[in-house]
C-alpha cells in the first residue's frame, strides 16, 4: 500500500509505511513534554491500526536528540485544576485509559528510546512489547520531588524489579542509564539511535521484529546500580520510608556514602508522596495494569485537591526556587488515618473495560 501521513497534530506525526504504523512525538522545544492533544491523536489511531490487516506492527519514537519524552504537562495540569477541576482530573483519566490501551494492542509494538525518559514518556512504553534504549537513554520517575507519585501505570512495573529496585527508583526519583535498566528488565534491547532509521524501514517491509532486534543488540555493559542491590534490597524491604531512612543510616563499609546521598534525596521528597508511593508500588505486586491504573486515578485526584503536587510544580517547574513546602513537612507529622484517605474509594471512579471488552471493539 502507499505511505500515508496523517495530518499532523500539535506535537505529534503518526504514519504509515507500508507494513508499520509510527507514531513520532514532535514537540521537542518542550522536550516532548505529553499533553491532552497528544494522547488523543494516539488514542484515536491505535484501534484503526489493530484492524487494519496490512499494518504489522507499531513503532514509537521521537524527533528530539535530547528526549523520548520528559514527562507530562504538569504545569498545564495544575493550571487547569485551578480554573475547571473536573477538567484536570479528566486529564488524567483520559491518559490512564491511554495507558491501558497501549498494555492490550494487539500487535507487536516497539518503542525507540533516546534521551530523557520520564513521568508519561514511561506510560507511552512500558508496557510495548519490544523497549530500545539508545546511548543516551536516561529513564526516571522523579514524582515524589514534585508532591506527586509514580503514576501511568508505572508502579506495576517497578513492583516487579528485583532487589527491591522499583521502591528505590519510585521513592527517589534517580536517573538509570540503559546498562541499568536493561539489567532490570525496563528495556528489551540496547542499540545506537543512528540505527532507528534503519529498524524503522525493515519494520515497515514486516520483518520479524524479535529477529531485526536481537540481531542489533549490543551488551550495554555493566550496571553501576546492580552493585549496590544487596544494600537497596536491605533497606528498601523496610516497612515504612521512616524506616528505610533508618536503614540507610546504619549501612556502614564501602556503601556507606552512597547510602547517605540515597538518605539525603528521600527527604527532600514529599512526605506523604514517599507514604502513598510506597503502599502503592507494594499493593502494586498483587494486580494486573488495569487495577494499578484504577488506583492511580483515585490517588491523582487527592493530590490534586491537596497541597504537594501544586507547591512541587510551583517550586521545582515554575518559581524555581527549589524550595517547596511541603504539608506535612516531614514523615513524623505524616497522619496515617490522612494517607489511607488517598487511598478511600471515589464517588466516581476510573472506568476501564477489561482486555476481552477494549479488544473486541469496533
């Protein structure tokens, strides 16, 4: 069939070439950064491409040297809740949906992954069945420093990394390189972005994508941060982030510097970002994506009606100040009976269908 370039949307190109559909994100002034125009353009082409019988599979990737996609629109967000709060939480509604849309694709998918990957960059490509790190690949969900929490999905990832590394990586919001990651499974393949143009094109003539992939993967070398998995492992099994800041404290010997910096980081977090994250990424283990998204859905909507998440973006995104205040300001005065509010059922929650519904539809 012909190539065909769909009108192009604000931040986004989605074609076809032939056998594969791709979908580039476009914005790369604002480094990728998601919004409500992008994920609809997605939103509406993915059913077209699961019916459509020439199209073999669907590549993801991005025009910005410097990002896949450094997160989501918060500003916009925050903006928003102020003005029309039924608008913001629809925002994020709309983009949890768009994640489990994504999980039940029906055909091979794969994401070519260079720069920055955060926030909704990793809802886009968790859950695609083949990931690509190129050399630059920079992956974190660094929620909790703005008074927010990993969300898109991505506490069912990190609940199933060994050694307790999903706790470390969603409690911290730490930057992993591709060595790391691959390590942990976060991606399928490691390869030069200079050769995306190349996968791109056989893709697009159906060649059998797990054979294009592993004939191009390359060992990214050893993780720096496997090194430290027996201590990340220790203190991050803890009960409660008080206690893995205990943890951290009494690590002694060789690791015993790079457990303070850990230490250091976690509290400048938000309190009650750390409480919620953590039961979430551990009541995480026991779900499917659609569960966890459900959930993320009820806790977005309580921090946006709460302090952290506005302050976090006015501190870190907007003033600058990198001075955030955060209530309550530390884990002492955090009110259990207030973090088990976030997690109280909505009068109106998420509606997702089940995977038999999405895929059956026309």
């Amino acid at each position: 069939m012909p190539n065909d370039t769909s009108p192009t949307h604000h931040g986004i190109r989605i074609e076809r070439l032939n056998a594969l559909a791709v979908i580039t994100l476009d914005r790369p002034e604002a480094l990728n950064a998601f919004d409500s125009e992008m994920r609809a353009a997605i939103v509406e082409a993915l059913p077209d491409f699961a019916k459509d019988p020439i199209i073999y599979g669907v590549a993801l990737r991005s025009n910005s040297k410097k990002a896949f996609c450094a997160g989501g629109d918060v500003r916009k967000i925050i903006a928003t809740y102020k003005e029309d709060p039924t608008a913001a939480r629809t925002m994020f509604a709309n983009e949890y949906a768009m994640n489990w849309q994504l999980e039940c694709f029906s055909k091979p998918s794969v994401s070519l992954i260079d720069g920055v990957l955060m926030g909704s960059g990793v809802g886009l490509t968790a859950f695609n069945t083949h990931r690509v790190a190129g050399e630059n690949y920079r992956f974190a969900m660094p929620e909790t420093a703005i008074g927010l929490f990993p969300d898109v999905g991505a506490a069912h990832v990190l609940a199933r990394l060994p050694h307790e590394m999903g706790l470390y990586l969603g409690l911290t919001g730490r930057t992993i390189g591709r060595a790391d990651a691959f390590a942990l499974g976060l991606v399928s393949h490691c390869f030069d972005a200079a050769r995306f143009d190349e996968v791109v094109e056989q893709l697009s003539e159906a060649w059998p994508i797990d054979q294009l992939l592993d004939e191009r993967h390359a060992d990214p070398g050893e993780s720096e941060l496997m090194r430290h998995a027996l201590t990340v492992s220790h203190c991050f099994s803890a009960p409660t982030p008080t206690a893995i800041l205990e943890r951290l404290d009494s690590v002694t010997g060789s690791e015993a510097a790079w457990a303070d910096a850990v230490r250091q980081e976690l509290m400048q977090r938000a309190p009650m970002s750390l409480e919620v994250s953590l039961r979430h990424i551990r009541q995480a283990r026991g779900e499917d994506l659609r569960e966890t998204l459900i959930r993320d859905y009820r806790l977005a909507c309580r921090f946006l009606e709460d302090n952290d998440f506005a302050e976090g973006v006015r501190a870190l995104l907007i003033d600058k100040d990198k001075s955030p205040k955060w209530r309550p300001a530390s884990l002492a005065e955090v009110d259990p009976a207030r973090v088990d509010a976030y997690f109280a059922l909505l009068d109106e929650e998420l509606q997702l269908p089940t995977r038999e519904q999405l895929q059956a539809m026309p």
